[in-house]
C-alpha cells in the first residue's frame, strides 16, 4: 500500500454501487488522509464494505430526501472534522475509480496558483462500447481545456474555498456542481479544467429508459439553476432553459396543434430539427471528432430536448406544490 504524501482528503459518495465502490475506494486508500465515504441508504453492503477499507463512514439519515449535494457536505464537514489542517479535498462519486497520478497533478495546480479553488481533468467512461449511452457520457465529459464555469461530481478543491462560500447547496437534486461554481467564481475563485486523465466513471446504462431519466434529470437541473440564478448578471442556465423549452415543448406542440387548421402546413416547422442537428453536427466535427461520435451526439442531443422540457416541468410541478422531491436515479445496483 503506498503511503500518503498528498496534502488532500477525499469524500467518496454512494448509493448502492457494489464493487463499483469498492475499485473506488481501492483507488484512494494510501493516497489521501482522511478518506470519508458518504452512503445514501445503501442496501447492497457499501457502508460495511467502505469500514473494511479504513474509510470513515457518514451513513445519512433515510428520513431525509437524499440529494449528491446533502452527501457531499455530510462528507465534507466529517473530513474537516477529522482533519482540520487538510489543504484540499478530492470529490468523487462512488461509481467512479481515481487514476494514478491525479492527485500530484491536480495539487501542483492548487499550490501554484493560490486563487485556483478547483481543478477537474478528464473523466472517461470505463466501458464506451458497451452502449451507444456509455458512449454519450464519454463524449460528454469531454470538456475544453483551460478555465472553465463549471466542473462535474469528480474535482480536487481547495478547502478553504469550499468553507468560503458554505458549500454545496443541499436543496438541489441535481446541478449541484455548477451552482457551487457559480458561487466560487462569484467569490473571486477560479475552477480549472487540465488535459490529464482523472477518473474513470461507470455509467452502466444500457436501457433507453436509463438514459431518460438521466437526460430528465439534466432538465430539471438546469430550470432549478436558472431560477435560482438566472436574474444574476452571468444568467445561470437561462439559455439551456429556453432552448430546452422551445424545442422540446413550444415547437412540437404549436406544430401538430395548428395542423388542423393550416392543412398540415405547421408540420413544416419540424424540419427545424433536422437543421438543428445538422448545426452540432458540423460543431463536433471542428472539435475533431469523428463522424460517427459527431452524428451520435448530435441525434442524442435533439432528442433529449424532449425529456428535458419533462425534467423542467417536474421542477416548477414541485416547486408550485411546494413537494421537495430527492435525487433522481438512472440505474440501480451494479447498473441493474
């Protein structure tokens, strides 16, 4: 087992990942000191599983609604608890193995420039070609270098930007990520994305219906950052917003509705989608990818309009209701 030489702890969080968790934590013990694993009501054995390793275990309370952001703090509050010196925390989620040498690498960033609060590299898919919708994460955790807005559930922070500005905010089911960017750049921070590889991330979806409520789940993320946010100056998520209702609602809808009364002349205006998935068509090919990721990312994204517009929906049905709702899974234990 290597010794620990980082100046970091990790939070690890989870929820019935099985040996998913166990590669996770494998990865991290010896390399970072503490190692907090957080478990959202688990039934497959991860809590016994993560003691077994050496973690310290944060089992959340099942009365309450379970969102990534809830653990996260649990975690993080154990870590500084545990470790009050601790320079940097290492985020990941369960589902995800940490590569060798990220931690070096991430932590030179830190040190190096003093008002860097995060730093993210390349998250992979541990399984690409087991379905076209691992193929779609793969595509997706491939962001542009250098400073960006946002990071995804896997970065290295610096601790006292965290502690700054309170954290994740535990209301949110999903999204949570860029919102605590949005914050941390508002405060001054900025959040790096550098050309290493990072983690490796098992999606395990392999049914559409999986790949719904993920996209669903985008949706309602992205309405819940532009109404907390979107008055601000930057307009958090506005334009995912109107977009997502424009296509995936506004068009279909006023198209097939005023069929009747146009002689079907309305229907004209789904040819718009063809031309909208021609424009991200072309965007993928001057990213340098290949015609076949190109097409596939490009029909992906004009289809999820659709279950984002839902997801944005169930947002504003609960927010008007008044129901606090919990997190929102895409697959079950080792991707059942």
């Amino acid at each position: 087992m290597p010794s620990v030489k980082s100046r970091s702890g990790a939070v690890v969080i989870g929820r019935n990942e099985g040996e998913r968790l166990r590669s996770c934590l494998t990865s991290l013990v010896g390399r970072v000191e503490p190692l907090v694993y957080v478990d959202s009501g688990s039934t497959d054995g991860s809590v016994a599983l993560a003691k077994g390793l050496g973690a310290l275990v944060v089992d959340l309370d099942t009365t309450v609604p379970f969102t990534a952001a809830r653990a996260r703090n649990a975690g993080f509050a154990r870590l500084r608890e545990a470790a009050e010196e601790v320079e940097f925390v290492q985020f990941v989620d369960g589902d995800c193995e940490v590569v060798g040498g990220w931690l070096d690498r991430a932590e030179r960033e830190l040190i190096a420039d003093p008002e860097l609060a995060v730093v993210c590299g390349r998250r992979r898919e541990r399984h690409p070609d087991a379905s076209v919708y691992n193929r779609l994460c793969d595509l997706e955790w491939d962001t542009p270098i250098g400073y960006a807005r946002a990071c995804g559930g896997d970065a290295l922070m610096r601790v006292a930007a965290v502690s700054k500005v309170g954290g994740y905010n535990p209301d949110l089911i999903a999204g949570e990520e860029p919102e605590l960017c949005l914050r941390l750049r508002q405060a001054g921070w900025k959040v790096l994305r550098v050309d290493a590889e990072m983690t490796l991330h098992d999606a395990a979806i392999t049914h559409f219906r999986q790949w719904w409520r993920r996209t669903l789940r985008s949706g309602h993320a992205y309405a819940e950052g532009a109404a907390r946010h979107g008055h601000e100056p930057e307009r958090h998520s506005v334009r995912n917003v109107r977009s997502i209702w424009f296509w995936g609602l506004g068009l279909p809808i006023t198209a097939l509705g005023l069929a009747p009364i146009t002689a079907g002349a309305s229907l004209l205006a789904l040819g718009g989608y063809p031309v909208l998935g021609g424009r991200i068509f072309l965007n993928n090919l001057r990213k340098g990818r290949s015609a076949g990721d190109s097409t596939l990312h490009a029909a992906a994204c004009v289809v999820g309009k659709v279950p984002q517009a839902f997801g944005q929906l169930l947002y504003w049905r609960k927010r008007l209701t008044g129901v606090r709702g919990g997190i929102i899974e895409y697959k079950g234990p080792q991707g059942g």
